[in-house]
C-alpha cells in the first residue's frame, strides 16, 4: 500500500487533475485507490461531484478527531473519495496549537490495508495541512508547468521536503516530477522540459501531459478524464502516466 501525496505551492498547475485522473485510470487497471481531498478550496470534491455523508463528515472533521477516515470515505465510481469543505480553511489555525498536530492525519487515517493506494491533494501552499500530508505519506508526485517560473516554486518545494523527510518523516521520497499542459511546438515548454532532466535526471516522467481541453471540460460533468472522453489526448496521455507510474512503482 503506497500513500502519494500530490502537491506544489504554486496553484494551478494540476495537482486536483492528476489525483483525479490517475487515481481512475490505476483503478480501471483493478488498483484499489482512496483520494483524500485536503484542499479547503474542495476542487477535488467538487470535479468528481462527491457529496459528503452528511454535512459533518469531511476531512476537516477526520483531522479533528470527530470522523473516522472509513466514515469519512464515499464512494464515486470504482473510487472512494474522503471530500473537503470550506470548514477547513480554519483547521490550521485551529490545530496549530494542538500537541503532535503534524502527525494528525497520519493517525487519523488509520488501518488502509483494504487500499492499494491512497492520494492525498494538498493545498496550493506549504502550511499545515501540507506538512501532515508529507508526515503522513510514503512519497510525493509533483505536477508542474513546463514554464521557467515553476522551476523557482520547485526547489522551495524540495527544500520543505528535505527538512520534513529529516525531521519528521525519513522514509519521505520524492516519486516523480510530472510536466503539465505541455505543448510540444512551443520552445519553452520543451526547453524548461530539458533542464528539468539535466537537473532531476529520472525523476521526471517521461509521459508529459499535454494541454488539452477535454482535461478541463471533465470537472463540469463530475467525471475523469476516461468516463468523459476516453479518446482524447488527455485519457490517451493520463493511460501512458498510468503504465509508467506502475512500472516505477512495482504496483
């Protein structure tokens, strides 16, 4: 069982898209996958249309201690998702105080063994509920744009990794670097691509995701990319992420 936590500082580089779209397309190749949304902004909760069971039972109840994660999970297709809500926008101050709070949803999640794998979208930012996603997780995806800015946010990204892994998580690794809404005609795009390799050698994918419409209509219709549009690029390119993150993990 491998927990990935999926996450960047930096919003909208499609962190919601690629736990949503790899977690369907492992589970149509028969992985049993949970996706923990951790995002106050509930972008995960709200592409798959996951309606929580009952208005108290959501993430921000599971890491205060007042739901239980199989309580917590509903299921969406061959899924089973554990939906967020504005409530926890507040659980980071809420928690600051509390002893042991970067280990919270690490115990909160309890006994995963019916799960081959769990996703966990973390918030556009290195707070709180990101440091427990990084205590509680076996390793983390990186999805970024292949755009010179997104190399700055990524070696901040790493450093915070680096001190968890020392102080809080040793068995942390980094699971992949995974280029989003490339365009192979554009010279930037391929250009930020080739100093990603020179600079992380295999920790970038070699499947990248391309920019493709269909990846952004799939949210409006409560869908992944695969039950939306099984032909087009997107479900041709999240297949090729599927296979290889399989490959590389041994799963």
């Amino acid at each position: 069982m491998r927990i990935i936590a999926v996450l960047n500082q930096k919003g909208g580089v499609g962190k919601t898209t690629l736990v949503v779209n790899l977690g369907a397309g492992l589970a149509r190749r028969g992985q049993k996958a949970a996706l923990v949304d951790l995002d106050p902004q509930a972008h995960l909760t709200t592409s798959l249309k996951a309606t929580p069971n009952g208005p108290e039972l959501t993430t921000y109840e599971l890491l205060k201690g007042q739901a239980t994660f199989q309580q917590v999970l509903v299921p969406v297709g061959e899924l089973m998702v554990a939906p967020s809500s504005l409530r926890l926008s507040g659980a980071e101050l809420e928690l600051a105080s509390q002893p042991g709070r970067e280990y919270l949803l690490k115990e909160a999640l309890g006994d995963l063994s019916r799960f081959d794998l769990v996703f966990l979208d973390c918030p556009p930012n290195l707070g709180l509920l990101t440091v427990n996603a990084l205590t509680a997780c076996h390793e983390i995806l990186i999805p970024m744009q292949t755009e010179y800015l997104a190399l700055h946010s990524l070696s901040k990204l790493l450093d915070t990794v680096e001190l968890v892994k020392k102080r809080l998580n040793p068995g942390l690794t980094v699971g992949g670097i995974i280029g989003n809404r490339f365009a192979k005609r554009k010279r930037l795009n391929r250009e930020v691509v080739e100093m990603i390799e020179e600079r992380f050698g295999d920790q970038l994918f070699s499947t990248q995701i391309r920019d493709n419409i269909s990846l952004a209509e799939a949210p409006s219709f409560g869908k992944d990319i695969f039950a939306y549009k099984p032909r087009s690029i997107g479900a041709e390119d999240f297949d090729s992420l599927c296979r290889e993150f399989l490959e590389r993990g041994g799963s």
